[in-house]
C-alpha cells in the first residue's frame, strides 16, 4: 500500500510539471506578443455614453478627437480619424500596426458624411485572429512601418496600454440624422431578423455629452429593422449655443440599460422649411446602393435622364473603383448625380430608409433601383427620341392616394457572352427567362410610413395610401451578366437580412442563382444559362435614342462618347 501511495505521489508531481511545461510553451507560442498584453488590465472601452441616472466612467466615453476603429465581417478593420484629421495622412501611404507589431496595408475609403471623419480600411492579420480582445490598429505612414528598422531607425512598437477594443460590427450605433421632427438612429445588432422587431417600448434613445458626461434618456418613438425614430434632447438638456460641444447619441434596452456602443454624433436640426412643398422639388429622383459600378453607370444615368429621371442619389457601400471620377464627369455634363458615403455592411434597407428620409423635400418620388435595372415601357418603341415626360406619365395620373407603384422585372442572362459587352449591357444582353421575376417600386415619399420599413422592393406606406402595380411598364434587370462580373457578388450581399452566397442557407430563395452553389466556381455553360427568350426590344430603342452607326455597322452609343 505504500508503494501504492508512493507512485500516486510520484505520477501526481509528474501530471503537474507537464500541466506547467504545456502551459509555458504556449504562453512562448505567442512570440510577437507583448507580455503585458496577456495580463490582466483595463482595457480603454469604446461605449460612448452611459446611463444618465449612474456615474460616468470617463473611460467609456469617445472623445470627437481620437480616431477609433471597426471590426467589420471578413476581417475587414474600418478605421475613422478625426474630423479635419486626414490632411495630415493625404500624402502617404498608411498601414495599420496591431497588437503584436504585424501591419496590413490601409487605404482611404472616404469621408462619413454625418461626422466629416475620414476613413482608412484595412485587413486584420491572420495571426490576429485568434487572439482576444482585439485592440484598434496603430494608422502609421508606410515610412516608419518595421521595414525601416533596416536602416538603423527604431522599430516602433505597438503601445497596448493606450489601444481601446475595436468596436463590433454586430452591435453598434453607426449614425444618426435630425430631422425638424425628430432623431433618425441607424443600428446593428438590435432586431437581428426580419419581421422581428424589440417593442418600441423597450428602447430608450441616450444622448450624452462628451465634454461633462451630462447624459439625457428619452423613450423611442419607433423601433423597425435597423431604424429607430426619437426625441429631439432640449436645450435644458444640453448647452448647443457652443459650436464646439459634442453631443453621441445612442440606444438602450430598457431591460439592460446599457447603452449601446456608437459612432453616432447629435446636431440640432436646421429650421424647418417653411413651405414643405418647395417649389424646386424634383418629380421623379433614383436612389441606389453602389458597390465597384463606375464602369455601368454612364449608361444607367444617361438613359434614365432622358426619360425623366432628374437626380440621382448614390449610397457608396466602399467602392474602390472609380465611382468619384466618374460622378465628377457625369455632374460636369449637366446630370445631377451624387453620391453619398455608406460604408456599412450588410445595411441596404437602412440605407434607403436614410435615403427616403433626408430627401422628402427633395423629391416627390423615388425609384428605388439597381444601377443594372432598367425602367422601359415597351409603349415608347414608338417614339423616335426619349423624353423627360415618359416616366412622369406613370406617376402624375394615378391618383393622390396611391404612395407606390410596383414594376414587375424581366431576367436577363449572360446572351452568350464571355466578356462584358463594350458598348453596355442593354446593348449586349438581350436573352432573357421568361417569367417575370421580384418587383421593383418607385415611392411617393410623402407616403412612406414613418417606421422606414422596407425589403429593399418596396416600402411600408402609410394608412390611406395605396400600392399600384402597372402592367404596362417593366424593369429590364441584367441580372445574370459575364461570370466574371457575376462572381463579384458572392463578396457579400447587402441586404440586412438576405443570407450572404456562400452561406449554405435558404438554398432554394429566389435571391439566389438557380442551379448555382455557395462557392464562386463557375458552373457548365454559364454563358447560355436564362436564355429562354430573345428580347431585343430594348436594345433596338437605344440605339435609335442613343447610337451612332459607324462604318462596320458598328454603333457607338452616347455613354461611350464622354
């Protein structure tokens, strides 16, 4: 028994020095990383504003002039300066430094309209991704990255202490706009599915000070999708005669009463119009979501002109192509496009939402359209040229209680092509399916719903309000393009609340491609696939509009000339 008792002892010690030798190999596995950064300490939070009713931990308010950072899906960091910081980071090219001295190359992505803070994106490093928490990168110039070690300079080292968490993606306050009626809020992570929504009265809208901390809570006033509607804080509330005091805004569930992290800043609203109807408001406007369309949008913009169209609002979800150049040309030649920085993913309701709100003075109506969606009337074959009556001919006789016109959509395919077509896609796409597919709307502003609601297609209208659907007008979608272009879309879908391509979910949903998979592997004979009817009639119209026949029967259409 006691030799039993002996080995016990014997085996225990041995147990407990591999548990100490494991335990300090793997604390050595993690090479680049600081010591100090594996104890315990408090970490900087990113929570802007806290309960009004608790002290203010000054360590969870953002102040307006620090940059802070974003962890978004795929690994993607979304890092924002402060305002009127970028002239400083204009001329050089940045990297992000992260925890443990690893770098990824950044580039400016754009200014957030709402904060005028620019913005640089950047990938997180693999050896990152299984380390926790996960603090802001260091936005360095390419000059004085590690590489120039090798010249006698001092390495710089990532300072731990000083770096807050990155914020979530998946739970985040990420703007907010005044309307002379109440604050728009725009967040991720309270209503997660569609349909879904917490009970208004469950949420509390938080507006803090970032100078004093001085903090007011009002009830929400609507609560749908990633729209939530409040109060305006009163001058009781907070001192808005200086220019300089920043004011978050935020959103609390009354069951938690934490508020939720956020980016977004209050700004009083300017006075009201008073005549809402304004005189210059514009019939007919287009609102969209762009990712990487710089190439397709000379031909969406210059067609949809000339039959009525009179501005258009273009919501950029981080394009990296040449989207500005491009909205530059085309405003230099009398179209009034814009575009409008939204680098939020996955937030395409949210986005119209946004944009049905700020531009109801604006406009009277608005179609809601990709740039690869075409409105035609097969009616207007007849008329030897466009003209700016041609869509206003839908909207101006159907009466003042219908708030929204339904346009069903013809598919098209890839016609046979390999390449995309030179000369644009009503030229080269003219083979479609033959059923019409989802619909698209085009929306009386001033009926919209308050709540914003939306599935993309079409829009919650008030009561009293109807929705007519116009057989007599159909929307050419060149959905189905060279696969080439197509793959693009498994990078990530926008709508909140359709599943991305390669999430193997909803595999027979009409959002997807039939007979197509999760992965971006070209199927057999893609460029014949939905061609089950030649349609060529808008094409023909076109060139008739648009087109100048060369020598070798050739037509050059106006989009390509400027």
């Amino acid at each position: 028994m006691v030799k039993i008792k002996n080995l016990s002892i014997i085996l225990s010690i041995i147990s407990l020095f591999c548990f100490l030798f494991s335990y300090y190999i793997l604390l050595s596995s993690t090479g680049t990383i600081k010591p100090e950064i594996n104890q315990s300490r408090q970490h900087k939070s990113i929570h802007a504003v806290q309960e009004s009713h608790q002290p203010i931990d000054r360590h969870h308010i953002i102040t307006s002039h620090q940059p802070y950072a974003i962890l978004l899906p795929d690994w993607e960091v979304l890092i924002l300066l402060p305002p009127h910081a970028f002239s400083a980071y204009a001329h050089s090219k940045m990297m992000c430094q992260f925890q443990n001295n690893a770098i990824s190359a950044a580039f400016f992505s754009g200014i957030i309209p709402s904060s005028g803070r620019s913005s640089f994106r950047c990938i997180l490093p693999k050896s990152l991704h299984r380390i926790r928490p996960f603090l802001s990168p260091r936005l360095i110039a390419k000059s004085i990255t590690p590489d120039s070690s090798s010249n006698g300079s001092e390495e710089p080292q990532f300072d731990s202490y000083s770096a807050p968490e990155m914020m979530r993606w998946t739970r985040l306050v990420y703007d907010a706009v005044a309307t002379p009626q109440d604050v728009i809020i725009f967040a991720k992570g309270l209503n997660k599915r569609s349909g879904t929504n917490l009970p208004v009265s469950d949420v509390e809208c938080v507006y803090l000070s970032v100078a004093d901390g001085r903090a007011a809570t009002y009830a929400a006033i609507n609560a749908a999708q990633e729209v939530f509607r409040c109060p305006h804080p009163t001058s009781k509330d907070f001192n808005f005669s200086n220019s300089s005091s920043v004011v978050r805004v935020s959103l609390a569930v009354t069951t938690n009463k934490t508020p939720i992290p956020t980016l977004a800043t209050y700004s009083p609203p300017r006075a009201p119009v008073k005549n809402t109807k304004m005189t210059n408001q514009s019939l007919i406007c287009a609102c969209t979501m762009v990712f990487n369309v710089a190439k397709f949008l000379r031909e969406w913009v210059i067609y949809h002109a000339s039959i009525g169209v009179e501005k258009f609002f273009l919501y950029d979800n981080g394009s990296e192509d040449e989207l500005g150049p491009t909205v530059s040309q085309l405003s230099g030649k009398g179209y009034d496009v814009s575009s409008y920085y939204w680098p939020w993913p996955k937030t395409q309701e949210a986005g119209f939402s946004h944009c049905a709100a700020v531009n109801e003075q604006t406009c009277q109506w608005m179609a809601f359209i990709d740039v690869d969606e075409f409105v035609f009337s097969p009616a207007w074959a007849a008329s030897h040229q466009p003209n700016h009556s041609m869509l206003a001919s839908l909207v101006e006789p159907i009466g003042r209680k219908v708030g929204q016109i339904m346009i069903y959509c013809n598919e098209f395919g890839p016609s046979g092509h390999r390449t995309q077509p030179k000369n644009g896609v009503t030229q080269g796409y003219t083979c479609r399916r033959r059923s019409k597919e989802r619909h698209k709307s085009i929306v009386q502003l001033g009926a919209v719903d308050p709540s914003l609601v939306n599935s993309v297609h079409h829009f919650k209208i008030k009561d009293g309000f109807e929705t007519k659907r116009l057989p007599s007008v159909q929307i050419n979608h060149y959905k189905y393009q060279v696969w080439e272009e197509f793959r693009m879309k498994f990078r990530r879908r926008v709508s909140t609340y359709v599943v991305d391509w390669k999430d193997k979910l909803n595999l027979n949903s009409k959002d997807r491609a039939p007979g197509l998979g999760v992965e971006p592997v070209e199927p057999d004979g893609w460029a014949y696939k939905f061609c089950e009817e030649n349609d060529t009639l808008l094409r023909d119209v076109t060139r008739q509009w648009f087109g100048t026949e060369e020598s070798d029967r050739r037509f050059k259409m106006k989009w390509e000339r400027i």
